[in-house]
C-alpha cells in the first residue's frame, strides 16, 4: 500500500499558503489608512499566494481525494510550520522585525496563539503589520487546519483526518455528523463573539483598530495587543471587565457555548469540566485576591479586578496584562508559575494541559488507592458520570508524562543557552502551554527580545509542540510512523 498520498497533502500547503496570504492582503487597508507603505504587506502576500496557488491548483486535479490519518498527522504539522515561515514575510519586508529568527518566533508565536514577543516597542510597528500580528493569532485560535476543514470538503476532500490530528484535548465532540457542518458551527461561533466583543470594546472607549485587534487576540487566547502596555494601557475596569468575561468564553468549550446559544443550559452544567474550570478559577482568583490586597495600597475592587483579569489571562492562556502579578509577593508568583500547567478546557482556543486532564488523572490517582483494597474489582473512571475508556486514560497519563519530560529537559537548554534558572523554567512553561508571559526575564512586563538565538527557535519548537498536543509532532520522529503500511 502507498505511505503518503504526497501530492495531495503537497495541494492542501498549497491551499494553506493562499489562505495565509489572503490574510495577509487584509492588512492592506490599514496601512492605506494610516499612510504607511502598504507595498511592503502586498508584496509579502503576493509572494504567498503565488507560492501557494499553482501548487494547490495543478496538484488538486491529479491528486487521490483519500486522505488518511497518517497524511493528516503531516499536513498538520507541514501546515503550521510553511504557515509560520511564509508569515514572516510582512516583518521582514517592511523591517519591523529585519531578522528572520525573531520574526519567525513572532510569527509562530502567532499562529500558535502564544502571545510571547521579542518586539521592546510594539507601539512604534506599522498599523498594517501589526494587523497581520493579530490575525495570525486570530487564525491560529481555531486552528488553520479546522478553517480548511471547512473548506476542503467543498473540493471534495474529506477533512476528518485533519479534524483529529488538529483537535485538542481528549476528544472533540462533533455539533453535527458531518465534519465540514461541525467546523462551519465553531467558526460561525467564533466570529459572532469576536465581533460582539469588538463593539463593546469600542463602546468603552476603544478606538476600531485596537478593538478589533484585541478582540481577535482575545478570542484566539493568544494576547498579542497594539500597547506596550498590554491591557494596563487602558485604566477602564469596564475594559478590563469586558476582556475578562470573553476570555473566560474563549477558554470554554465552543461545544458548551454552542449549547448555551441553544438554551440547552442542562448540558453545559453537567459538564464536569466546565464546573471544575468555573470553580477552580473563582476559588484561585478569592484566595490570591486577599493575599494581594494584604500587600497592596490600592482598594479593594482594583485588587480583585487585577487578580481576575491575570488569573483568567494565564489559566485560559491569553497572556494579557493588566498588573505585574511578580511583584505582589513570592507566594503570588509561585501561585502564577503553578498555573501556567493548566490550561483552559478541551475544544477551546486554549492551549496548556487542559482541565479535563487534571480531572482524568486527579480520578485514576485516588482510585488507584480504591484498587489496592480491592484488587479485583473493576473500578472505571467516569467523566460526566459516564465511565471512559481505559485507553483514554493511559492517553491521559502518556500526555503528562511526556509533557513535563519536554519540560524538563527544555528547561535544561534554555539553562545552558544561558538564561537564569526561574527565567529558564518559566519560558518553557509559558511556550509549551502556549501562555505568552512567565516570571524572571520574561515576565508580564518583560519581554523575550534577550533569548538567544538558539533559546528562541527552542521556544518555538515547544509552541507548535503545546499546540498540536505534543503527539501529533512527536509521532513524526518515531521509526514506525514511517513504515510502509
């Protein structure tokens, strides 16, 4: 049998890189209104499409339309690699980021939604690039992948390969039978609350370009922003309130949120993950607020405000700003780099671990301890009251396994490139769960302009690694992912 129907995942990168480019000739617009050289941006999408199109085009027609898991596995991760090469293109162009390291680190910061940056003056980036900056997260929230699912079966490519290699979490629940359906729903749901979330934005003061911009970094959970100053620019508790609560959604199941608009409230609240993400981050968020308000000057609603704002912003792993959570005190900034393991929920734009993993292995540990009184019995572990599968359970244990071994010995690099111990564990952390800022050198108001060359293509080697669930880009360096079937 073939191993790889190359000609076809070679059509769907070609298709990729049109679709990048497009975005790309969006921006155009602002730099046209703004008075900038809206050349440099054209030229970085005309080189992409034109790239792109004669691939996807004459390879489409001869291409077998089968497309296994195998092929799925490598379109997803060929597809965000060309993605972030090719998105480079704008920064390098124009100048805003003249050296290609740094400007494919921002760039898969982008795409992989992680918000880390090396830009020291964000502020000073031409309003067209920094419109590219955003929609690259923007892209990234929902996944490119699931975006040409979408669009694929309409060639008549069947996309549910690259629907299960791109999905996070343990499993993502289909809305409707058919794939390319299940896709339109989550983006229909994904572009209605960025635009409801850009009209509030500006009926709180916002000008158009920095709602919209906000709005599409907040949705993605990726916290790109058009200020220095992140958030903390904005002294607006309306602002801060508003970001706050369309995180929160971001980090939520789009399948709940689905449901919600469905009035089918039943559902969502007899979510076990959902319960355990709303309680978790209301119990963390009255804990440390009182912590911080006992070593803070100002009221009392500012501190709680903060604290929301930065432990919803890390937990969901949007990495906006509003405080410098490292200087209220050790035991706050301890709390902080604990929860940069977590991560949002399973079939968000969240990145991390995921709360239904915690839940997973938090069960199958305190079972484990019923098994050894009754070593006989069978005591599945249950999710939503329904017992899983034993394989999605030893799933569930591989994942943490390999995820904090690539943590470990990533932090062991970063230390040797140079960086300091807490700086080095907390850029991992904060690449590999996709978080954006850490503590150290790199954090909320530092930036990663100081990494080494080496540190940063690390760092962006463990972005795309945390968002593709590590197994889908590990499995390409295993010997029998390459075997002839």
């Amino acid at each position: 049998m073939r191993r790889f129907n190359i000609k076809l995942i070679t059509s769907i990168l070609g298709l990729l890189l049109v679709i990048c480019g497009l975005g790309m000739l969006l921006s155009v617009p602002f730099s046209i209104y703004y008075h900038e050289n809206w050349w440099h941006i054209a030229s970085a999408a005309g080189i992409t499409i034109f790239t792109g199109l004669p691939t996807w085009y004459f390879l489409n027609k001869s291409a077998q339309r089968e497309l296994k898991k195998r092929d799925g596995y490598l379109v997803v991760t060929l597809g965000w690699v060309i993605m972030s090469v090719f998105g480079t293109l704008p920064y390098l162009i124009s100048g805003s980021i003249p050296n290609f390291t740094d400007a494919f680190f921002e760039t898969m910061s982008g795409f992989t939604t992680t918000g880390a940056s090396i830009l020291n003056d964000i502020e000073a980036v031409p309003k067209g690039v920094l419109f590219w900056r955003s929609l690259t997260q923007w892209i990234g929230g929902m996944g490119i992948i699931v975006l040409a699912v979408a669009i694929l079966p309409i060639l008549g490519i069947g996309g549910m390969q690259l629907f299960i290699a791109e999905s996070p979490g343990i499993s993502a629940e289909k809305l409707k039978p058919r794939i390319k359906d299940t896709a339109k729903r989550l983006w229909l749901i994904y572009v209605g609350l960025t635009f409801v979330e850009m009209i509030l934005l500006m009926g709180g003061g916002m000008t158009f370009f920095d709602a919209i911009n906000h709005s599409f970094t907040t949705m993605a959970t990726g916290g790109f922003s058009t200020k220095n100053k992140s958030i903390a620019y904005y002294n607006s508790p309306y602002i801060h309130y508003v970001i706050t609560l369309f995180m929160f959604l971001a980090g939520t199941s789009f399948t709940l949120t689905y449901f919600i608009l469905k009035r089918k409230f039943k559902k969502v609240f007899a979510n076990e993950e959902f319960m355990v993400y709303s309680v978790f981050l209301l119990i963390i968020t009255v804990v440390l607020t009182g912590f911080v308000h006992s070593s803070t000057v100002h009221e009392f609603e500012k501190n709680f405000r903060d604290t929301l704002f930065q432990v919803v912003s890390i937990v969901t792993t949007t990495g906006f700003v509003t405080e410098d959570y490292t200087a209220w005190s050790p035991l706050v900034t301890i709390a902080f780099f604990a929860l940069l393991f977590i991560g949002g929920s399973a079939g968000s734009t969240a990145g991390g671990i995921k709360v239904v993993r915690h839940i997973v292995l938090f069960k199958n540990s305190f079972l484990e301890m019923k098994r050894q009184l009754h070593p006989n019995a069978v005591i599945p572990v249950r999710l939503n009251k329904r017992a899983i599968q034993g394989e999605v359970t030893y799933h569930v244990l591989a994942f943490m396994m390999i995820y904090f071994l690539v943590f470990s010995l990533g932090s062991i690099v970063m230390a040797w490139v140079g960086l300091d111990f807490p700086t080095s564990l907390s850029a991992v952390a904060t690449s590999l769960g996709n978080v954006g800022p850490g503590i150290g050198d790199v954090g909320p108001v530092n930036n990663f302009s100081a990494v080494p060359p080496v540190g940063k293509w690390v760092l962006s080697v463990l972005m795309l690694l945390g968002r593709l669930e590590l197994f889908t880009v590990l499995i390409l360096f295993t010997p029998f992912f390459w075997k002839r079937e």
